[in-house]
C-alpha cells in the first residue's frame, strides 16, 4: 500500500491521550490513526450501501394503491360521537 504523509495539529492532550492509547493497542500513532480511519470510512461505506438497498426496496414497494392515497387525513381522523381525545 502506498502512502503518503500528512500534518495534523492536534490539541496536546489530545495528542497525548492518543499516544497512551497506540501503546495500549501495541501499534504507533499512525497505526492507531490508519485503523480508526478504516473504521470510520467503511462504516460509511456500508451507511450508503444499506441506505441505497433500502431505498430501491422502497421503490419497489406494491401498496396497491398505484401512490394515490385513497383516503383523507379527515377519514383518517373520524371520531365517535362521546369520544374523548387524550
């Protein structure tokens, strides 16, 4: 894998915290940084993909109705007479 090398200004606790942290992990600050990196990216690339498969199903939803409500929010909404809204 290529890479390439970057500059970050980071608060110094911050940075501080991190460097505790790749010990702990056993890797380097830039190791550390690489994994989260991966992390947050394919998380989005899932988002978009289950998102786009979400929306295709939608899109081939069969309601019947051929997208034309045939009701009114006022049929909807019919109340009884004597019936109380809470």
């Amino acid at each position: 894998m290529e890479t390439q090398n970057v500059t970050l200004s980071l608060p110094k606790e911050l940075l501080r915290q991190a460097k505790h942290l790749a010990i702990e992990q056993g890797t380097s600050l830039s190791g550390l940084l690489v994994q989260l990196l991966k992390e947050a990216t394919k998380s989005k690339d899932e988002y978009v993909e289950a998102r786009e498969h979400h929306l295709a199903l939608l899109n081939n939803l069969d309601l019947g109705t051929e997208g034309k409500a045939g009701w009114t929010r006022g049929d909807l909404h019919v109340r009884q007479p004597g019936q109380t809204v809470c």
